[in-house]
C-alpha cells in the first residue's frame, strides 16, 4: 500500500450508502474541502453539511464528475459502484470487501499542518483506532502551533540562507524537541523570536 495525501478541495466525491460508514467517509471528506455526493434513498439519514443528498436508488450515472467514490452500501450494490468506478476509470475504496477496492482509509490525527495517519492494511480497523487515540493524546494541539511557525520560519530561511549547509543544520535545529519544551513554557511569540535571532 502507497500512503500518499491528496488534495480533493473542490473535487468532488460519490458516496453511494450513507449509513454509519458512509457517513464517516463523508465526514472525512467534507472535512478534507471535496464536494460530496452521497446517493442512498432514506432521507433521515445524520450526514454532515455541505453535501448534496441524492434520495434515489444507485446508478452508474451518479457516479458522474466524480474523483473518488467511497461504496458504502450493501455488498451487492457495492460489487457493481467499484465495477461502474473501474469501467470510467474513477478510484473506488470498497467498503464491504476492500481488496476489491483501490483505496482504503487510514484513522487520522489532525493537528493544522499536521497529519498523523494509521493503517494496519485491514488486519485490524480497531487497532487503527486505538493507536489514532493514543496518539491524539500524546500529540496534542500545541504541534498545530509548532508547525506554523516552522513554515512560517522555513520560508524566511529559504529565503535568507544561501549556504545548502548552514540552511540544512537550521531547519533541522528548529525541529529540536526542546522547541516544545520552549514553546509550552514561553509561547508563541517568544518561540518565533528566538527562531529568528538564529537566522
Ligand atoms: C480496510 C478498511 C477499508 C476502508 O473502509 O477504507 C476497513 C474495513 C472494514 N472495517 C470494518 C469494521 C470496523 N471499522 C472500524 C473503524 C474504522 N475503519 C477504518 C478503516 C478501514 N476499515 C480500512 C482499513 C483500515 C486499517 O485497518 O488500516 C478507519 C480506520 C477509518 C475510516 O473508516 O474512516 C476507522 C477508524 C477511524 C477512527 O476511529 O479513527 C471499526 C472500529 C470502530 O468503529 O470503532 C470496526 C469494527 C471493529 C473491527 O472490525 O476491527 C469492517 C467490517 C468487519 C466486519 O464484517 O465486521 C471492514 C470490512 C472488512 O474488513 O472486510
Ligand atoms: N469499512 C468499514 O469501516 C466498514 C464496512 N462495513 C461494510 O460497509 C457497508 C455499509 O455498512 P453500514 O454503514 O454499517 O450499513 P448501513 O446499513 O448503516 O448503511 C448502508 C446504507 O446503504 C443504503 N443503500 C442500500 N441500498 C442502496 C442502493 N441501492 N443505493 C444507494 N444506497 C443504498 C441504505 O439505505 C443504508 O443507508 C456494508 O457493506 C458493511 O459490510 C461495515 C462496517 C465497517
């Protein structure tokens, strides 16, 4: 498996089935800025906004535009999503049998430019929840902060140091975890000052 981050803002995503699954897959999503299409004929269903609701029935034309479809319904109607995807050439993650699939996803931590993501490839969705857990404890949201400023800094260095070395042994300064350490105890503010007088 290729672990890889896609940019779907503005794309737009097929959710066929929104029942407790599709309503994860489009939650996630809506959360990563696509346009999400979910098709399934109960109209009761808690999906998250924006989204469009097709209250029809599956078919091959609601697939249409689509960059990625997620086929969430039962495993008869999922068996022809990921045969209509394949034959327009669209990825399908599959939820009822996976390896039919071409995607699966990961449980994620976000902390602003931060991804965190775990995947045990199917051998346990469970496990990958438990450590996703773990590790939302652990990494908590001051690494958002941290990463902000190291973009913010990263550009003035790239910008400023000319020598591949010095710009080398700088970035991989700011990381230091002692920056942590400093930027719980100190701030933000003094954080990015200190940075700086390192340029
Ligand atoms: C292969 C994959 C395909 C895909 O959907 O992409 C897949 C497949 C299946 N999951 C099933 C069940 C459960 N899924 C979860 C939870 C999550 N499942 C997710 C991903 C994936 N699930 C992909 C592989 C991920 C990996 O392991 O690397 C997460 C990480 C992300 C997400 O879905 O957004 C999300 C956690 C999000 C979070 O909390 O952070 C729980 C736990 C819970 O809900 O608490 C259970 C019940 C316990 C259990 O079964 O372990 C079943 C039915 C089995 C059955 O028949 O009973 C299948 C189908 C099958 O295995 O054939
Ligand atoms: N990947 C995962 O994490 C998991 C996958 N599964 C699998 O995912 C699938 C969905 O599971 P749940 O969300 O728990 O089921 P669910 O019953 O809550 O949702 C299924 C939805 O599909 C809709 N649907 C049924 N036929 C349809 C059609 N012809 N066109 C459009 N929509 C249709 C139903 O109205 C329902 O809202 C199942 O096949 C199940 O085996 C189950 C648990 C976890």
């Amino acid at each position: 498996m290729f672990p890889i981050l896609l940019d779907l803002r503005g794309k737009l995503v097929c959710v066929i089935g929104g029942g407790a699954v599709g309503s994860r897959k489009t939650r996630a999503a809506v959360d990563a800025g696509a346009s999400v299409r979910v098709v399934d004929p109960q109209v009761t269903l808690s999906l998250p906004d924006p989204i469009t609701h097709i209250t029809e029935l599956y078919r091959a034309e609601h697939l249409e535009g689509a960059t990625l479809v997620f086929a969430c319904a039962t495993p008869e109607v999922n068996t022809r999503v990921v045969a209509d995807a394949h034959q327009h050439g669209i990825w399908v993650n599959a939820a009822s049998s996976p390896d039919a699939g071409d995607f699966t996803l990961p449980a994620v931590v976000r902390r602003g430019g931060l991804t965190l993501a775990v995947s045990t490839e199917g051998a346990s969705p469970a496990l990958a929840r438990r450590i996703r857990e773990k590790l939302e404890s652990e990494f908590d949201n001051i690494f958002a902060v941290w990463v902000q400023i190291l973009a913010e800094v990263r550009t003035e260095v790239l910008a400023t140091v000319a020598d591949e070395v010095r710009r080398r042994e700088l970035l991989d300064s700011f990381a230091d975890w002692s920056w942590l350490t400093r930027l719980r105890a100190e701030g933000t503010e003094a954080v990015r000052q200190a940075m700086r007088a390192c340029l």
